[in-house]
C-alpha cells in the first residue's frame, strides 16, 4: 500500500467533475499511533518499514509548526509529511542527511478537520524520534498574520523568505493587494 498510495491520491487528485457531485475520497491511514495536541513533545519509534501516522485538529486560519528529531543514538534520515483533512499532501520535508531534524514552519491550515502527520524514514531503517507541534493564530517565524480589508501593514521580508497574509473575503470580489518598497535595495 505505500509503493501505491501516492500514485492513488494523485489519480484522485485530479478527478475533475463537471456539473456533478464533488468527489470525495477518504484515505484511512495506517499505523496511527496517536493523536497530538498543540505544544506536547511525543516520542515515536519507527519499526518494520512502517510509516507512523499522528493525528490532530485543525482549524481553518490557523498555522501549524511541527518538528521531527531523530534520536541521536541512530542513523535515521526521517521525512515529515503533513496531509489535510481530505487526504492532499500539504508539505513533505526531507533534509536528506541522516540524523537533521526535520522542520514545517508556520504552514497555513486551509481547512478545518483532522490532519494527519506521516513519519518515515528514507532507507526504511527503525528508529526512535521525537515529534512536537505548535499551533498558533499567527505565524511565529516568517512574518505575515491576519489582515483586514483596507489595513496597511509594514513588514520586512527576510532573505529568501516568505511572508502569508490571510484576509477574509467573498466569493466573486474583487482583491487589489498593492506592495511598496520601503527603501531601495
């Protein structure tokens, strides 16, 4: 099932229906070891070539930041990945070095509903980790948070960085986001 399973959500990811019901897949996954909660460190032990899944609540609008440490007696190049309520891969992380930490920083929840966070390690090799999520209202790195229709907003942008701004709005407005240098670089 995991040499298929993204081969799958991809084909279901691209199912588009025109003038019918929206399709709905649901994937059940495999090996959930437990449910996180906002700001608890939990300790996992991969085993078998098994990929472990933990599951937690989001809300729409808010921001999720997870860290994966490898324990430090082991070899481990882990991979996090980070899937939506209707089973889309959100992000995945992969250092590609063997004992890095693996970090998603500030990503943006889009919708409300159970995510689900995978586990994995490269070779499929066993080994011990720790695993800890933050969510929070507001991003906690990058920049960016909430901002109202008409609100201006001074910010710096880091090198290479990204900032996310969410505003509220409807179906069929009209946007105009306008950015000014502050200074000439």
């Amino acid at each position: 099932w995991n040499l298929y399973e993204p081969l799958f959500t991809q084909m279901t990811n691209s199912i588009q229906l025109f003038g019918g019901p929206k399709l709905v897949t649901t994937v059940t996954p495999r090996n959930v070891v437990g449910t996180l909660t906002s700001g608890i460190q939990v300790t996992g032990n991969l085993t078998n070539s098994d990929t472990d899944t933990w599951l937690f609540n989001g809300q729409s609008g808010t921001y999720a930041t997870i860290s994966l440490i490898p324990d430090s007696s082991t070899n481990s190049d882990l991979i996090l990945s980070l899937i939506d309520p209707a089973g889309k891969t959100i992000e995945v992380m992969d250092s590609g070095f063997a004992n890095d930490s693996e970090m998603l920083v500030d990503v943006l929840l889009y919708r409300t509903g159970t995510y689900q966070i995978q586990v994995d390690e490269f070779f499929r090799q066993p080994g011990r980790y720790t695993l800890r999520l933050f969510i929070t209202n507001d991003p906690q790195y990058d920049g960016g948070g909430r901002i109202a229709i008409g609100q201006e907003v001074s910010s710096q942008l880091p090198a290479n960085g990204v900032q996310t701004w969410v505003f509220e709005g409807s179906a069929s407005e009209t946007v105009s986001v306008i950015l000014t240098p502050l200074e000439d670089q």
